[in-house]
C-alpha cells in the first residue's frame, strides 16, 4: 500500500499554521486536483478530486473522517472511497522549530534516490500537465515545521495494480498541499 | 524563393531531405525506411507525447500472409486475402493499393523485425472480423507486439504515449486472450500486472510504439514535440517543406526529397467529421490532436480526396467525469456487449443489430435513418444488462461484484428501467422476452449473435449454450448509453502504391507523400481484421519513407 511523508517548513509561527490548518475550507482548494467539498460535520467530510492516476484523469470522492484534532499540533484523519475502492490515512504535524536549531531537511536522500524523485516529478509533470509545487521561499529563520503523511490503498482484486498506479502520484500530492499551505502562510503572514 | 505561387523570403530553421509529420506507427515507420535508406529525416509531433493513436490502440498489425502465420498453424495465400479485403471493401477502393499492401507488408515486417527491437507473435486465435466470408480467416493475421520495457527508452520514458484504457495493464494480446481478460476478470494476475507497470513494461500500442520509437532513437531521430504543421512549403508545384509552429514560434524546415503526412484522422474536428462522414462520430476514442492536420496540409495542395465518409467505427461507452488530456474519455467497447446477458436496443427498445460482430461494422445500424421521422432510429442506443452479468463480468473499470456506481441507471423491473432511460417499456419487456428464449436455445434467430467465430472470441466460453447469449432475467436491470465512436477516422488523401498524394486528375503531388489515417484507406469501408489500421499505415509509411529517400531496403 502506497505511503508517503513530506516535511517542509516556514517563517511563521505554529500558532498561525494552525489558525490556517484547522479551517479545511483554507487549505482544500491546494489539495492536487481538488474540485469541491462538502463539510457534513466537525469530524466528517466529502471531497471530490480530480485524480490523475497513471494515465487518466478520474473524479474521485472520497469521505473524510477526523480522528484526531489536537491543535495546534496534529490531525489525523481516515479516507474512505465513496465511488472507488479505496481507503487511507493521513497526517498533518506541526511543530516549532527552536531558534537556532538546525534546519529541519527532508530524510536525507542517496544520489539514486533523489534522481528517482527528479523521475517521479518530471513523469507527474509530462503524464499529468503541471508540475508540483516547489519548496516556498522561506522570508527568515524558520519558525515551524509541517508534515504531511499519506496513505492510499487500493482495494479490491484490482487493488494490487492500482496500488502500484497510485504510488507514483502519492508524493507529488503530498509535496503540492504541503508547500502550497506553506507558500501561502509565507506569503500572506507579515 | 517562391511557395506555393507566393514570393517569400525566409531562413529556414531545419533542413533535411524527409520530413515526416506525426509519430505514431505510420510516422515512426516511415522515418525509420527513411533514414535507413540514406535519408536525412527528421519527425515532428503536435502532442507532447509520442505515438499518436497507434499509442493508443491494441497495437496489433494486420498482415495477411506474415510468415509468422505458420507458427501458428494457419496457412494463408494472397488470393485468399485479396479476394477477402476486397469484399469487405466493397468496391469502394483500389484494387492495385489492396495489392500493393498484400505484397509490401511482408516485407515492411520482415524488414522491421530484423532492423528494430520489435518482434511479433501471431495470433492464433484471434480471428478476422468476417471469418466465415470467402478467404477470411480464424486466426494468424494479427500480430502481437508483446511488452514493452519503457527503461530502454531512457529520457523519452516519459514521453511515450500511453493508452488511458490498455496502459496500465501490461499484459500483452496473447496473455490477455489466454488469460480470459473479458469472460474471467477476477482471475487476471494483478499481483504481475502490478509489479509490471512499477518495473515500466507496457503492452499493446504502446510497445509497439515503444519498439518504433527505441529504433527511430537509436538512428539519431529524435521526434520534435509540441511542433505543430501549418503550412506547407511549395515551390514549382513540389513540395519542399513546411511552416510549422514550435511553442510560440514560427519556424520553417525545408525536406528536399519530401514531406510524409502522417498525422491522423480528423475524428476530433466536428466541422470536418459533420462535413464528410456518412456517419455519426461525437465519441471518438483516440488522442484529441487528431484534428485533421495532415488532411487540411493535403487539400491546400490540391490533394484528390478518397474514403472521406469512412471511419474505423467503434461503439463508445464513458464513465462521467474521466478525461483524457483534458477531453473526455470516451472508451471503445470491444467486449461487454458480446457476453452473455446484454443487449443494445433503441428507443423503441429493439434490439438492431447483432451486438457481438466487430465493432467497425456494428455501427452502421447506428446510422439508420428513419426518413418519416427525419431522425436516427437507432440513436440513441443503450446497452441493457442485467445483475448476472455485473455479477460474472467487468462492465469498463468495475469488476464483478462491485457495487456499479449510482449514476448508472438501473431498476428492479424492465419497466422502470425502460421509463428511467426514455425507452418504449412494452418494446423493451418483448425484446427481452424474445432474447431470453434464443438465449435458452443458443441461436439467435434474429441477428445471428454468436455464430460467428469472431463472436466468440469476445464472449465466455464457459456459457452455456453459447458463449455469447445469456438471458436478462435477474433484477436488478442496468442501462448504459452507447455512443457513436471511432477509433480513427479513414479517409483522406488518395496515393499511388509509393504513398505519394495524388491530384484529381491522377498525377502526383511531388514531394507529398500520406500513410495511417490522413490517407484514403484502402479497405474502403471495411475493417478485415484486428490491426489493418496499422497494418496498412505502417506498411505505407515504410513505402512512403523508402520512395522518398530514394532507394528500395530489400
């Protein structure tokens, strides 16, 4: 099953991050292919994604469900595939980076890695049409980290296919919504 | 210099001797003959991927007797495959361009197979699409190119096209058939297909494009993306180049010995498609730049004009929402209406045609025109099915016993279902009543669905008396539209046996050459088997790219 986690970080403080995370309607429009959602509830939520898994595009809607709302550090939600089968999990973390703490840098990546990571980035750029958002410019000294962890698995007898679809897609959308609230927090906050 | 009687001054940007304009199998083709005929060649594609709609396709080339026929126990003849073709084409082409493509495409074959990566296997099984018609046959014309290993590619990995229905299950023509890829969908190995797709292997159009495209590369032709073709360049009545559009940029290539269309059909330009076919096509099934490039190029020469109202009709079926480089998909139905327990009917809800013959000749019942009515009678179509078919086989992406999506209309009696979709209730409720009876019996008195061997192929040999006939008898009732589609559009500009474009009056465009779905296809109206798309493009790309580098590769 497909898992991903991208971390990146801002000059602003964990405080601002959550007062941003913490209303969905803020961030949904950054979340790759979003077309619409519909909040039923605190906890509940529907989405409807355009998902461009391996050589098509497809709407996807998927339920969310919060599992865990502890501002302003974590949520933690499940998904759940209203007209695929599919489900997953995911993670948002903040955290304060202490003053003249180290920057906080990606899991360092090998040469073969990172060229794999060129690869999936050109590949979703060619097959998908639009390149994934860089790493924002950070104003001065950073102040907060994000993460972002997904998870998607595909069910089903087809899900093992699926699944090896999915994966490639996986990282660019967690890199395109993580530093999308981050460019924006960069951008918008004095 | 003087093009096409205007004085114009300009540098050129490019200068070679064969230009050929698209990179599908016809294109990629032609500039392989080319350029091993000496030539200096250079390709052009509008899209930004290559591969064109043979990319897209099942990638299969029709060759009547390839000497890979043997292998498969099926012997062959040109008589025979002369006295088929001309049947279907039903005296609506050349004689002497049917006879050229029996005899060159053996050898186009041969050739590419002993100077490419690709390698072919016939299928055995795989039948023409009259088998039963005087010189068809059950089998072995249609060549599979097996997989493809997108790696060896290198940096154009990315780049080659890649089908949005057959593109990630990378299993190839004879795997799919002898896995039983439409009569038993939950048995296909998805762990494999998986790790298939994540190691880059690819199946049908796409390896074959895959093979064309590694061989073009390792001649020095890299195909020029995203370089569209606007005008062509004539000078004393020749051709001698081409205005093009690269980016935001007009640039000028100058091909001394000629220009190859080899863009495609024109199914995607509805004033063009509305203009000249005979039919109705609002759901093509191929790339969306095929927009008639390659024919406008040819009529602005003069080009005489052949098979304008023909295309290689397939029926469509779409899934709301999906699209395919930003249009929507429209998904070529080969097989769910040859299982058991469907049917297609019209607003009356009769049944008009044998829903299990090929899907070229399918349609033209499609077209039928009601003159009283001054309407299509059998537009629009719908495919009615029934929950032992959702139960047993895939209908497009949903597998058996999936829950079908809500916006599939379906009902617990023919009745409601017949009022949800606009369809004469009492005609739907006799219809069913009288298939369910052939559907017992195994004979289809009516359309002769499943005499065919050809409907076989399609069907699930496990059902039982035929493997193509099924009652519609467990509730819930499903409905789906059918839509008029094409895979391709086939008429465009008339050649001689060289490929060179022909006037009106018969004499040659010099320096214009057309292969694939921009020329008049050869088989008029007719489809004699899986893969006479490419099989007839690719053999005239590689007699087109032969003649214009000037001198013959065997």
């Amino acid at each position: 099953m497909p898992e991903v986690e991208y971390q990146t970080t801002m000059s602003v403080p964990p405080g601002k991050v959550w007062d941003f995370v913490k209303d969905m309607n803020n961030w949904a429009p950054f979340l790759t292919g979003y077309q619409k959602h519909e909040v039923l509830s605190e906890a509940d939520s529907i989405w409807t994604l355009k998902g461009d898994v391996g050589i098509l595009s497809r709407q996807v809607q998927l339920k969310a469900h919060v599992t865990e709302w502890n501002g302003p550090e974590r949520v933690s939600f499940t998904l759940t595939g209203l007209n695929e089968q599919v489900d997953g999990d995911g993670t948002l973390v903040m955290a304060p980076i202490a003053e003249g703490a180290p920057p906080v840098m990606p899991a360092k990546l090998d040469l073969f890695a990172r060229f794999v990571r060129f690869l999936v980035r050109l590949m979703f750029r060619v097959v998908h049409g639009r390149s994934v958002e860089k790493a924002p410019v950070v104003k001065g000294p950073p102040q907060s980290s994000l993460s972002f962890r997904l998870r998607m698995d595909a069910l089903g007898p087809t899900g093992p296919l699926v699944n090896a679809m999915l994966g490639p897609a996986l990282l660019p959308a967690a890199e395109d919504l993580a530093n999308k609230i981050a460019a924006h927090l960069e951008r918008t906050q004095p | 210099m003087a093009w096409f009687g205007k004085k114009k001054e300009a540098k050129p940007d490019f200068e070679v001797d064969v230009l050929v304009i698209g990179s599908g199998g016809a294109g990629l083709t032609a500039a392989i003959a080319a350029h091993d005929a000496g030539a200096k060649v250079m390709v052009i594609e509008k899209a930004e991927r290559v591969g064109g709609t043979t990319a897209v396709s099942g990638g299969v080339l029709w060759i009547p007797n390839n000497h890979h026929m043997a292998e498969a126990g099926v012997a062959d003849s040109r008589a025979e495959a002369l006295q088929y073709v001309l049947r279907l084409a039903d005296g609506r082409s050349s004689q002497a361009l049917v006879e050229t493509f029996l005899d060159q495409a053996p050898r186009m074959l041969r050739y590419l197979e002993g100077h490419t990566p690709l390698k072919f296997k016939a299928l055995g099984r795989y039948p023409d699409y009259h088998p039963e018609f005087e010189g068809g046959k059950p089998g072995g014309r249609s060549l599979d190119p097996g997989l493809f290993d997108t790696n060896t590619l290198g940096p154009w990995k990315p780049r080659l096209r890649r089908s949005p229905v057959f593109g990630a299950t990378a299993m190839s023509v004879t795997e799919a058939t002898d896995w039983g890829v439409f009569s038993k969908p939950l048995q296909l190995p998805f762990e494999l297909l998986g790790k298939r797709y994540a190691q880059g292997l690819v199946c049908y159009g796409a390896a074959l494009v895959g093979g064309l495209l590694r061989a073009a590369l390792d001649r020095g032709v890299e195909p020029q993306l995203r370089v569209a073709a606007r005008e062509l360049l004539v000078e004393d009545g020749r051709v001698v180049g081409l205005r093009a559009q690269s980016g935001d940029k007009d640039i000028v290539i100058l091909a001394k010995r000629g220009v190859i269309l080899a863009s495609g059909g024109f199914e995607w330009n509805s004033a063009l498609a509305a203009q000249f076919l005979g039919g109705v096509l609002t759901h093509p099934n191929s790339p969306p730049g095929n927009e008639g490039d390659g024919l406008k190029l040819a009529m602005s020469v003069g080009a005489d004009l052949g098979n304008m109202s023909e295309a290689w009709w397939c029926p469509s079926l779409c899934i709301p929402g999906e699209e395919y480089e930003g249009r929507p998909l429209h998904r070529g139905d080969f097989a769910t209406r040859s299982l058991p327990h469907t049917i297609i009917v019209n607003r009356a809800g009769r049944r008009f045609v044998n829903e299990a013959q090929n899907y070229n000749d399918l349609m033209k019942p499609f077209f039928a025109f009601d003159p009283m009515r001054y309407e299509r009678a059998n537009l629009p179509a719908w495919l009615v099915f029934d929950q032992q078919y959702a139960d047993k086989y895939a209908l497009m992406t949903f597998m058996p016993g999936q829950p079908l999506p809500e916006w599939i209309p379906r009902a617990d009696s023919l009745d409601a279902l017949a009022g949800k979709i606009g369809v004469e209730a009492a005609g739907l409720s006799a219809t069913v009543k009288r298939f369910n009876g052939f559907a017992a019996r195994g004979i289809d008195e009516d359309f002769q669905r499943g005499e065919s061997v050809y409907d076989h192929f399609y069907g699930d040999p496990a059902n039982q008396p035929s493997p193509n006939l099924g009652a519609l008898e467990k509730g819930p009732f499903y409905a789906l539209e059918v839509h008029p589609g094409a895979i391709g559009t086939k008429g465009g500009a008339r050649t001689n046996g060289q490929a060179q474009v022909l006037r009106p009056g018969g004499e040659v465009v010099e320096g214009l050459y057309a292969a694939g779905n921009v020329m008049a296809g050869i088989t008029g109206p007719g489809y004699p088997g899986a893969g006479a798309t490419i099989g007839t493009a690719m053999t005239f790309g590689f007699l087109a790219g032969e003649h214009a580098a000037g001198r013959s590769l065997t």
